[in-house]
C-alpha cells in the first residue's frame, strides 16, 4: 500500500510530463502505466527501494526514458497520418470563475507548469523538434529537471543535453510560432469577440480578432474533410473560418458550443451534423498573444474525442460565457 501511495502522490504529474512529451493523453498514460509496472518491479524489496534517495527524480527519469521510446517510433506513424495531425486535447470543464485545473495535476497549485507553457500550441510547436530536443526541452525548461539528470535520460553529457535544449527553445520561440501568453480573462474576452464576429459573419470583425500571422490546423484523421495544409494569415483564415460557420449555420440549430479547458487554456467543445446526417464533434484550441488569436487547433478526429463528454442539452451557439 506503501508503494501504491507514493505512486499515486506522483501520477499527476508525470502524467502532465508524458502528454507534453508525447502529445497524446492515451500515450501518456500508458508511459505512466509502464512507469508503475517498472516502479512495483524494482522497489518492491524494501532494500531496493532504500537505494533510492529521490523517488520523483527516479520516476520522472524513468518515464521520460519510456516517452523518449515512444517518441522515436512515433514518427513513422506520423509520417503516414491521413492530413494534418493534432495532438490529442486534454478537456475539461471551464468555469467563469476562474481557468480551474489542467486536467492532470489533482491542484491547479501543484501544476509544474507556467500559463505560457500551456496550452495546444506548445503541442504542435514540439513536433518540430527531435525526440532528444523535445525530452530535454520539456524535462528542463517545463519541469525545471536538472541538465545532470536529462543527460541520464538521453545517455549523454550535461552539455550535450543543454544544447539540445537550446536549440528546442529557439524552435518554440521562432517568429512563426503560434505564441500564447493571454491570462483567463483576456482569453474570455478574445473569444466572445471571436465568437460574435463569426455568429454575424462580420469578416472585417473577425480579421481584426486575428493576428497578422494567425495559423489553423484541422486534424480530421480521414473521418472529416479538413485543409490538407495549415491555413496561415488573418484574412485567409478568417474567410475559412466564416466558410466553415456558414456550412454548419445551414443546417438549422444543430450547430451548439460550449466554453471548455483545451490543454489547460480556453477553447470550444462544438457539435453539428454534417450534410450526410452523420454527428460532428470538434475541439477548438486556441492561442491568444497581444489580444488577438495567434493560433487555432480544430481536432474533428473521432478517435481522439472518445473522452469527450455529451455536450450540455442547453448548449447553444454563440456559447454562453
């Protein structure tokens, strides 16, 4: 029972760690999963589990090796993904009363991690990088492990892992990187003027609502259609935007939303029903910097919403905030 507690006062947060390693929620918990198998294996001797001087740095070790396992074979599986891929959304309830936990860590005071390293933009932006880049970015810039320990963890030096962290952070500072920095209430007011402007179909509105270099990325995963590239640049994106809106107003009051946590920052649960009669689901992440929308993540992929709950019976659209 000993060996249980100590897991579970850690389960949080290496499952935070996992899912920004890995992007997947499903993923993740199974690293965490194969964490605990190897934790109950090694340390069910008492004498065993006595040589351990630090139980969180020595599971935070052990799962980021079994992450950094998966992120290399991940690849392949990318490369062959139907369209653009996303990664899987954590999504919880949202409250006007505050942004609430991120879904991993059971008190938003524990979370390791800073408001600006949440969200699904940091997801996507971490697909550009290696296995090794990601593993040391995320273990030393998000969870503050030391450069000594992430060394551990890729079988190298400490100056190794330092520069492959480096060259990560300049990956997810580039100027073409989706930025979010907005605290709760700039994020709820972003997205009632987002909101309103394509209930109207106000594209001058909406323009104004986007940054310059605002990015979409629709992930379908072959079960809906989406932009087979990302939609880049304010008026691109939002003549998409207002076209998408338009094709779903169409189909009568099926078109519903309500405000949800999307990887721990503001984004939309949506329903419709596509013109063949089929139910449609989708998860909208956004990223907000400077008052204007810099990124918006669309996941339609069914498989990647199986966790998703009903959406409320009073849910309407625009939502209500």
């Amino acid at each position: 029972m000993d060996l249980v507690a100590e897991f579970e006062a850690e389960r949080g947060r290496l499952t935070a760690l996992a899912h920004r390693m890995l992007g997947s929620r499903s993923e993740a918990e199974d690293a965490v999963q194969e964490t605990w198998l190897r934790y109950s294996g090694a340390l069910a001797d008492p004498r065993s589990r006595a040589e351990i001087r630090h139980l969180g740095g020595w599971l935070t070790t052990t799962c980021a090796r079994i992450c950094l396992d998966v992120l290399r074979s991940a690849r392949v599986r990318r490369e062959t993904y139907p369209g653009q891929w996303l990664p899987e959304p954590v999504v919880t309830p949202w409250s006007a009363g505050g942004p609430g936990p991120d879904g991993f860590a059971p008190d938003p005071a524990d979370r390791a991690v800073r408001r600006d390293r949440l969200g699904t933009a940091l997801l996507v932006v971490l697909e550009r990088l290696t296995p090794e880049q990601r593993v040391a970015f995320v273990l030393h810039d998000v969870f503050a492990v030391p450069f000594a320990r992430v060394a551990e963890v890729l079988a190298s030096t400490p100056e190794a892992a330092r520069q492959l962290a480096s060259r990560a952070r300049r990956a997810v500072t580039a100027t073409d990187a989706p930025r979010h920095t907005a605290g709760p209430a700039e994020q709820r007011e972003v997205l009632a003027a987002f909101a309103a402007a394509t209930e109207s179909g106000d594209l001058d509105a909406l323009v104004r609502v986007l940054a310059p270099d605002v990015v979409l990325i629709g992930d379908g995963g072959g079960h809906f259609p989406t932009a087979r590239r990302p939609v880049v640049g304010a008026d691109p994106v939002a003549r998409f935007l207002l076209g998408l809106f338009t094709r779903a107003g169409r189909y009568g009051q099926r078109l519903r939303a309500e405000p949800v946590l999307v990887d721990g920052v503001l984004g939309l649960h949506l329903e419709t029903v596509t013109p063949d009669g089929r139910p449609m689901r989708m998860v909208t992440g956004f990223a907000v910097h400077h008052g204007r929308i810099s990124g918006l993540f669309n996941q339609l992929n069914p498989d990647k919403l199986h966790r998703l709950s009903d959406l409320d019976p009073a849910a309407t659209w625009p939502p209500r905030w």
